[in-house]
C-alpha cells in the first residue's frame, strides 16, 4: 500500500519514470530516505532484498536516470526486483484513466492492479511472453548479432509469442523467419522476468533439424554457427541467454573433449 515517506524508512530505492531509473554514483540507492532527500514523497514497498525493503517512488529525478540494463551484473534478486519497480511505475503511469470510461483510476490495496471507481474496470500489468533458444548442431551453437544490439554481442534466437500461439510453435516460427532453418528435440531449460519492457523470456535448448542457414536482415546483422571452444563476444552473466549458451558448451565439452 502506497504510503508517505519518514526521514528514518530504509531500504533500496527504486526511484522510476518512462521506463528510467534512478542511479546516483550508477547504484541502486541504498539507505535511508533522508540519505537521499525521500521523505514526504510517496511510496510502496514492492519486495524485500537481504532483510531490507525495496520502495518503488515513481518519479523522475533531474540527474542521473539511467536503465535497468546498467543493473545486469548485481544479483539477479536484485536486478528482478528493479525490473518489477520499472514495469510498476510505467503500468500506473499509462493507467491513470479506465480505457473504457476514461474515469480517473487507483491502485488496488490488495494486488498489483489499478481500479475503475466508476465502471469497476480491473487493470492488472501487461507481460509479453517471449522465447528464447540455443540452438546447437554438432559441435556448434549457433548465434547471432541482433540490430537491436550495437555492442558487437552474439547471443541466441528470440522473439515474442504471437497471439493463438503455444511456446512450441513460437520457438519454430522465431527460428525459421531469423534462420531458415527448422529444429527439433525442443526442451525447456529456464524462465526469467526481462524488463525490457515486461517481458517473460521462456527459454528452451534444441537441435538442428535441416535447413540453410538464410538470415532475415531486418532482424539480424549476422549469424553463424559457433564451435563451443571458438565462441564470440557472449551476453553478460546472469541472463538466460548466457546460460543457454554455456550449458550448450558444457554440453558438446562432455561429448567432444
């Protein structure tokens, strides 16, 4: 329940607006709420990181907004933690009136949603189901370079499950309209909240099935199939991606070496 800050109210601050987050110093801010001028500001508790509570204020701040992704090397509790407080602040930011009667909304005391007081609308945060798979081939994965990522990282296949669709068919439709190829042996590894915006990235381990590899330029940049022992530059620790990718490895390494 949203409440006013106290001078001595502790924890990890999650201080959001339009998708940015506040990181002083490039940290999550840690202390009290006086430590960084929080109090009589308006705030909810959202989870709880090593005994201390996590607040969520959904504001901006005039200096040092920056993104959740700068927070990818912290803990993964941690990390899922300020990806909820983003998506929250953003889900009450774009719910303020009912889409249906365009009466003002509020937050529900008892669950993340907001409520029409007028049409009793319920709201609840929207999440994008995604898959994501390695995709392996003898002694090889293979990866790609995505458009959407300019830091020269290869990781593997991805996309967002259609309406209609089960994951498995979103696995071989990603993959044949990125890759032209097809794959098989599909098995479901991992799941991980993934902010970006409010995605859920489901993540599975196939196997090549046939198919020449044909790259869909407005998507990748690149892609080729990788020896595990001559791998490019990878995707952070702490992704599912990552994973993935270095169970794969453990893989063809029992098989190969």
């Amino acid at each position: 329940m949203e409440r006013t800050l106290e001078k001595l109210d502790h924890g990890w601050w999650i201080v959001s607006y339009q998708h940015k987050l506040w990181l002083p110093r490039g940290e999550l801010p840690y202390g009290s709420a006086a430590d960084f001028a929080l109090d009589g500001l308006q705030a909810v508790e959202i989870g709880r990181w090593r005994n201390e509570p996590v607040w969520l204020v959904a504001q901006a701040r005039r200096q040092d907004m920056g993104s959740v992704r700068q927070l990818l090397d912290e803990d993964a509790g941690l990390f899922q933690l300020a990806g909820r407080g983003v998506q929250l602040a953003e889900f009450w930011r774009a719910h303020r009136y009912c889409g249906y009667c365009g009466h003002e909304m509020h937050p529900s005391r008892h669950e993340w949603a907001m409520l029409c007081g007028r049409c009793r609308e319920r709201y609840y945060p929207q999440i994008a189901p995604c898959v994501i798979v390695a995709i392996r081939r003898e002694d090889s994965i293979l990866l790609a370079q995505h458009n959407r990522h300019r830091n020269g990282i290869y990781t593997v296949l991805a996309g967002f499950v259609e309406v209609g669709e089960t994951l498995e068919q979103a696995v071989a439709r990603e993959v044949r309209e990125e890759s032209g190829i097809a794959v098989k042996n599909l098995r479901y590894v991992s799941s991980q909240p993934w902010p970006f915006p409010q995605s859920l990235m489901t993540a599975f381990m196939a196997d090549y099935h046939e198919g020449e590899l044909v790259i869909d330029r407005s998507e990748l940049m690149d892609a080729g199939w990788y020896r595990y022992d001559r791998l490019p530059r990878l995707p952070p620790p702490g992704t599912v991606a990552r994973r993935l990718i270095e169970d794969t490895v453990a893989q063809c390494r029992a098989q190969y070496e």
